[in-house]
C-alpha cells in the first residue's frame, strides 16, 4: 500500500498515540517524578512520531532510512525510561499502564524495523528520483517478474528452467 500522507501511516498513528498517553500519564496527579525526567521522557515519546513524519516528508529513501532510525531510537529511550519507573516504588500502581506503553514503544519499534528493511531492499531511491521513466522501469521489472514466476508455475516438474536459479 502507498501512503500520500504521514498522517495515515500505521506507524504514525501508533507513535503519536503513544505520545499522547505518556502526555497523560506525565500530566496525570499521580506523576512522582522529576520535572527533568518528565520533559525526557515527554521528549522521546514525541520524538518517534515527529522523525517519522520528518522522514516521510523527505525526498530520498537514505533521508527517511536516517529519520526512521532516530525514532526507532526514541522508542528504544521511551521503553529505557519506562523501565525505569517499573523499578520506581512510587510507580507500582501504574504497572499495567507502563506495560501497555512499553508493548506500543516495542511495536513501533519493529514496525520501524521492518519498514527500514523493506526500504533497504528496493530499488526506489525516493520521489526526487521517481520521474516517469524510473516508475515505468520499476512497473515493467515487476510485471517481468510476475510474468516468470507464472511461467515457471505452468513448467511440469523437473523441467530443466525450474531447476536453473534465474
């Protein structure tokens, strides 16, 4: 699927729920930490969403790989801090609630993964250089490859291409 918008990214989403409830619980009578900690903490929670809708907006893949591993990086810090205040006393009562942050950080985090992954492996280099000519090529690689594997499907058994590596 092709987002126009970072917005609608699945990632996003999540991140930016995940900012919105740390603001909650930071913001919430019960918050028994330091001021600094809360900013941080606040900070890093934030960050994931920003650095991918910074990355998104960007024009190449190498510029959005680098802004995917800064959130990725940011959830890592949020998930450090949230253990933190598991171990914290005072926190003892929000233990389900730093868990289910936790789990949201973690997922974004392997959903960045996975996104980086997929960027690594394509051919696109990113919209300053998908022109007509590069997303027709792309498009015509794509159908050739489809083509073979449906060509190869239609081969009998021990035809001698189906045991060639193409």
């Amino acid at each position: 699927m092709t987002y126009s918008r970072f917005e609608d990214l699945p990632v996003w989403q999540e991140a930016i729920g995940l900012a919105e409830t740390i603001y909650d619980m930071t913001e919430s009578k019960e918050w028994r930490m330091s001021r600094s900690f809360r900013d941080q903490l606040e900070r890093a929670a934030l960050s994931v969403s920003n650095n991918i809708a910074e990355g998104f907006e960007r024009g190449t893949t190498n510029e959005l790989l680098a802004f995917l591993y800064i959130a990725r990086g940011s959830a890592g810090e949020v998930r450090s801090m949230l253990c933190l205040l598991e171990r914290r006393p005072a926190f003892g009562h929000l233990k389900s609630q730093i868990s289910n942050l936790k789990s949201t950080a973690e997922s974004c985090s392997r959903q960045l993964r996975a996104w980086a992954d997929h960027l690594q492996n394509s051919d696109i280099k990113g919209q300053r250089h998908l022109n007509d000519g590069v997303r027709k090529r792309y498009e015509a690689e794509k159908g050739v490859e489809q083509f073979r594997g449906e060509l190869m499907g239609l081969l009998p058994d021990g035809h001698p291409l189906k045991k060639r590596k193409t």
